[in-house]
C-alpha cells in the first residue's frame, strides 16, 4: 500500500480528465492507475469518481480528498525545492481565483511575463466576481479588490485602487455636467451589484466632508466592464475603479467628473487559505504582482489630471 502513490494517482485523473492521460503523465499502465483508484475507494469506504464512459466526475468526497492530496504533494514539492541546495528555479502548479474586469484587464499579462521568468509553473486560473471561499473551493491564492471580510486568511497586499466618477461626451451634452456630489440626485446612474449605493455614491471634499447621494440607478451589474460600456453608451453614470475605466477616459469615450471630490481607497489583496504555509512560488508570485502593482499603478493615468 503506496498512500502518496493513492493521492498522486487521485490528482492525475481529476487533472487530465481520464485514466488514460493521467497513465501517460505518470508513464505508467491505465490498468495500474484504475487499479489504485479502485484500492483506493475500497480501502476508505467512500466513492471518489463517478466514472461514465464520456465523463469522470468527483464525488462530495472525493473533492475534498482531491483538494487535500493537492495540498499534500504541493508542500512535499515545495519541501524537496527547499531541500535542495542552490535550487533557484520554481516549479509546480497554483490555482489562482481573481475578480473578472481585473483578470482580463491586468492580472493576464502579468501572469503571464511571470510564466516566461518561471517556466515550471503552471497556473489554474478563475475570473469571477463573486466571493470564493478558497479552502471549499480548493483555491490556493485569490486576488481580492476591496475590504477584507474574513479575518482568518492570510492576505499580503498588493497596491492601492482608486475609484473615479465618468459619463459620456454624450451623455454630458444632453443632461449637463455635475459640479457638486448632491447634483447627482438628479442623474442617472449605474451600480455595481456587489457594493450598496451608499458605498459607491460617497464622495469626500477637501475638508474631508462626506457627501452621501442617490443618484436614480437605471442599471445594475456584477461586472464593472458592463456598466463602463454601458456609459459609453449614454445611458448614465458610472463610479468604477480606475483599473477598468483608464483606457475608456485615455481613448475619450468617457470624461472624469466631480474632480474636486475623491473616493475612498480600497486595497488589491493576495490572500491564502489558513492554516496552510504559504509555498515559495506563492510567495514569490505575490511578491512579483505587488511589484508591478504597488500604491501607484500605472492604470492610475486617468487620475493625473483630474485631482
């Protein structure tokens, strides 16, 4: 009985699909690597796959296994690169959750330039918006904009984004420009579906008075890139981080408003499950990220002028 042989065999299959890819990444017999999963399920009472003949599936159990064993031949993987001595080069695999507008946007080149530096890594990537939870979802790293919620992940920060209120050329001939926050009551607006309106329609004023307004939401979305095209389109207001608006503002579809009043700072966040050590290529793709982000990236070029 090979335990680690078990869980490397488990990741195999679940990784490439099939009994058949995961013998030739191992480069051994797919009788072998059948045999083991089914000594496998025998041995802990549980069924790990559900097996079709067009498809493989984990089973509650065996996801949970597959996220464990995962973790296991990492931090062997991670133990043995510590081990050996003058070993500089990073190998191994790491699942990364990050919100969408920003993971298409920034993220993917970045990931990218680090996979050209780090040629043996290889990444599992998630764009979504929503809030993952990464030890249910077998995350090793998410990138996170905004305040953190739970106090329990291990979080190394990253850089700074900054929020920036645009309309249209368009939309600012036909109803007019807003000079104050309370003129906004008279707007449209659009709304990103994951903050309340009280957090996306404050502004502060340089004597750090804070001005709460509501504007009439006439869109609501869970993506910023949504609501960026659709004020390029006229149809209202957007408050968005300048990591999705810089381009539309540099290309002139979208012109900065309220200049004289600011948005409160929010912080980009790398975070890791807990109770977990944070592996070398981790912490060195953290690293990397908070090298080309920082307190003043470079998508802040929209805000140079406007404060």
């Amino acid at each position: 009985m090979n335990k680690f042989a078990d869980l490397e065999a488990l990741v195999a299959v679940v990784d490439t699909g099939s009994f058949s890819a995961a013998a030739e990444r191992l480069g051994i017999a797919k009788s072998v690597i059948s045999r083991r999963i089914s000594l496998f399920e025998e041995r802990l009472g549980n069924k790990l796959l559900y097996r079709t003949t067009r498809r493989l599936s984990l089973t509650d159990s065996g996801r949970d296994l597959y996220h464990q064993a995962m973790q296991i031949l990492n931090d062997l993987h991670d133990a043995e690169q510590h081990a050996s001595e003058g070993s500089t080069s990073l190998q191994g695999k790491i699942r990364i959750a990050a919100p969408l507008s920003f993971g298409l946007r920034h993220l993917s080149h970045t990931l990218a330039t680090f996979m050209l530096k780090h040629p043996g890594i290889e990444l599992d990537i998630d764009l979504n918006d929503r809030e993952i939870n990464l030890v249910e979802d077998g995350f090793d790293m998410a990138i996170r904009v905004g305040e953190l919620q739970d106090s329990t992940l291990i979080a190394k920060r990253l850089g700074t984004i900054r929020s920036i209120t645009c309309a249209s050329p368009g939309y600012l001939e036909r109803y007019g420009e807003p000079k104050h926050p309370e003129d906004l009551n008279k707007h449209m607006a659009l709304q990103y579906a994951y903050v309340s309106p009280r957090q996306q329609w404050r502004f502060i004023d340089s004597t750090n008075k804070i001005h709460i307004v509501q504007p009439r939401i006439v869109m609501k979305a869970n993506n910023g890139e949504v609501l960026a095209n659709a004020a390029c389109s006229d149809i209202g207001i957007t408050s968005t981080p300048s990591f999705i608006l810089n381009d539309y503002c540099q290309q002139g579809k979208l012109i900065p408003i309220l200049n004289d009043y600011s948005k409160a700072e929010i912080g980009l966040y790398a975070l890791f499950p807990p109770g977990r050590l944070i592996s070398q290529r981790m912490r060195r793709l953290a690293d990397f990220l908070a090298s080309q982000y920082g307190e003043t990236p470079y998508w802040d070029a929209c805000l140079k002028n406007t404060h």
